[in-house]
C-alpha cells in the first residue's frame, strides 16, 4: 500500500500559504483606505454690501455644514444662477416663492433642506459645529472675514458647500428689530468646486448678504461671485521651497 501521508501534508501546507496571503493581501487593501491621506478645510464667511447698510447688526448663527457628493460635477450655470444675489433688492421670484407668514423662516433646518435637494445631494455630507458659530456682517465688509471651522478632511474633489444657517437676526439703524428670511428652496448653497490637498490647507470663503424685498423683509442670500477658494502648502510637507506664493481659484 502505498504512503500518502506526505501528500497530504504538503497539500495543507499550500492550502494554508493560499489563504494566510489571501488575508494579507485583504488586510492590506483595508490599510490603504483607513490610512487615506487628509488635508486642512477652513471655512470663512464674509458679506457683500447689498443692503447691509440698513443694518446696526445682523448676527447669523451656523450650526455646520454640508459638504457636496465627492468627486460629482459642480451644478451648471443655470442651476448656479438661481443663487446669485441681486443687489438691485432681489427679483420677483424671491417674493413669490416666500409668503409673507414667515414660512420661509423654517426653510434651512436641517430636515428640510435635506428634502429640497433633491436626489443630486444624495451623496452629501454633513459636519456639525462643537459649537454653533456666530458672524455679524455688518463686521464682515470691504473683504473682513471670520473664521467659523477648521478641520481634518479626507482628500478629494467636492462641488460645493453648503452653510447650515439656523438663525438670523437683524437690528435696523433706527433701532427697530429687522426681518430676515431664509432661503428655503436656494438653500445657503455656494456652488464652487474645490479640492482637500494632502498637507495642504484649504481656505473656503463663503460669501452671502441680505437683500430687501418689495414686502419690506430681507433675504439673506449667497453671492457666487464673491466665493473665494485658496489653497496653502503645510510648512511640514516636503517640496515647501518650490511652491511659490499661495494658489488662489475663485472669481
């Protein structure tokens, strides 16, 4: 008869080396995506004139952000232009869309805005403040800004941010209270693509005003135009000395 046992032997030793590599091999992939490189986002806002003039105070309160689909297509022009700010006091389809019981006050909460969307912002994301954060713009004009966030992101490409707005609340300059809406179907969306770049920080300004209605309220609406993005090498990272000055994208 014949000894087999050395054939068996050397068949579990295979079968052992195959699925010991197997797992290596898995647990190497897994390595490569917790280990994903990260980079800096620091969020600003700022404010346009529009009819901030009007104003003593106009503190907004931000509880977060939300962050585009990564790696999706920035909206079209057409889709951009529906948050453009007017500063000539708004255009008539602001006044329709909001009735003047204040139901647009409600329009930017975190449940609704994820219902206006719409399928495109499936894939969003959405990072709270420790704190909610709050800006007077009428301190932020003639370029000031304020720094509401920075923090560790993972890197890619995201199409927009977005500014989850809680509250607004406005003073006039002959001391009376002032009211400001919130957009509820144009969410505070600021559609400019950017990037999250290893060791590198990424300073997005994101730009809005309030704008006066026909019915006498305000509508605190984004300004595309005054989006800056601008993007810093980390001194630590290697190569320092031939990055030159500071590359800024943005209108």
């Amino acid at each position: 008869m014949t000894d087999r046992t050395s054939d068996r032997v050397a068949l579990d030793r295979r079968t052992y080396l195959q699925a010991t590599g197997a797992a290596a091999l898995g647990a190497a992939g897994l390595a490569g995506c917790v280990g994903r490189a990260t980079g800096t986002l620091a969020t600003q806002v700022t404010d346009q004139p529009a009819d901030i003039g009007d104003f003593e105070s106009l503190v907004v309160t931000v509880e977060g952000f939300w962050l585009g689909p990564e790696g999706a297509e920035p909206d079209d022009d057409e889709d951009t232009a529906g948050n453009e700010t007017d500063t000539d006091g708004g255009g008539d389809d602001a006044d329709s869309a909001d009735s003047d019981d204040g139901s647009a006050d409600s329009g930017n909460e975190t449940d609704a805005g994820d219902e206006t969307d719409g399928e495109e912002d499936a894939g969003r994301e959405y990072f709270e403040f420790d704190e909610p954060q709050e800006a007077d713009l009428v301190e932020l004009q003639n370029g000031e800004t304020k720094l509401i966030d920075e923090r560790e992101l993972q890197t890619g490409e995201y199409p927009y941010l977005q500014l989850d707005v809680s509250s607004a609340d406005g003073t006039l300059t002959d001391g009376s209270d002032a009211t400001v809406d919130l957009p509820g179907n144009a969410p505070l969306k600021f559609n400019e693509a950017f990037e999250i770049r290893e060791n590198a920080r990424t300073t997005f300004t994101a730009d809005f005003a309030p704008v006066l209605r026909g019915n006498g309220r305000y509508l605190l609406r984004p300004v595309p135009s005054g989006i800056e993005v601008e993007y810093e090498e980390s001194t630590d990272s290697e190569g320092d000395e031939s990055s030159g000055d500071n590359e800024t994208d943005g209108s």
